[in-house]
C-alpha cells in the first residue's frame, strides 16, 4: 500500500521523513502504524458507510497533529538560529576573528 501526501508542507513531509528513517520504516509504513495506532483507540465496525467518513476524519487530524507539531520545531529551529546567530555576533565583540597582523 502506497500512500501519498498531499496538502502537507515540505517542511511537513521531511519531518515525517526524519521520523520514519529512525525507526527505519517507509514512509508508507509509518504512517499506516502512526494511523492503526489512532485506530486501536477507536471503535470502528466492519466497513459501514459510517467508518468510512471516522477513518477519513482520523487521516485528517493525523496529518494535522503532525502539520502543528511541525509548526512548532520550525518556530524553535528558528529561534535557535536566531540565538546561535546573535552569539556568534558577540563573540565576534570579543575574539575577532582575523586580528590585525
């Protein structure tokens, strides 16, 4: 079973990516357990119209949760940049880096 991604930032993908490549799944794989996982915690019956649309709600916020979790490493990558940035900036006060010969 293939899946595919769409709607879902770069940023998004990559992250899953990195996720998947650590537990050394495919993408696919990871995320079909990433879903059961939800799935286990839910009732569904056999294949009634009703599972359909819960299944397709539960992709949906699936992808969300991993859409938002990746917001927010992107905001801290960002302010991490920002920290390292401004040290390298002060140090550069203090030691520069090529003295006066």
């Amino acid at each position: 079973m293939d899946i595919s991604i769409h709607g879902l930032s770069p940023h998004t993908v990559m992250t899953i990516d990195q996720m998947r490549k650590a537990k050394s799944l495919s993408r696919s794989q990871f995320l079909v357990n990433l879903i059961d996982q939800q799935v286990d915690k839910l009732q569904f019956t056999s294949g009634t119209s009703s599972d359909e649309s819960r299944y397709t709600e539960l992709l949906t916020k699936v992808c969300q949760i991993i859409e938002n979790n990746t917001a927010a490493l992107t905001r801290q990558d960002t302010a991490l940049e920002k920290l390292l940035y401004e040290l390298e900036a002060e140090n550069e006060k203090v030691l520069p880096t090529n003295p006066a010969e």
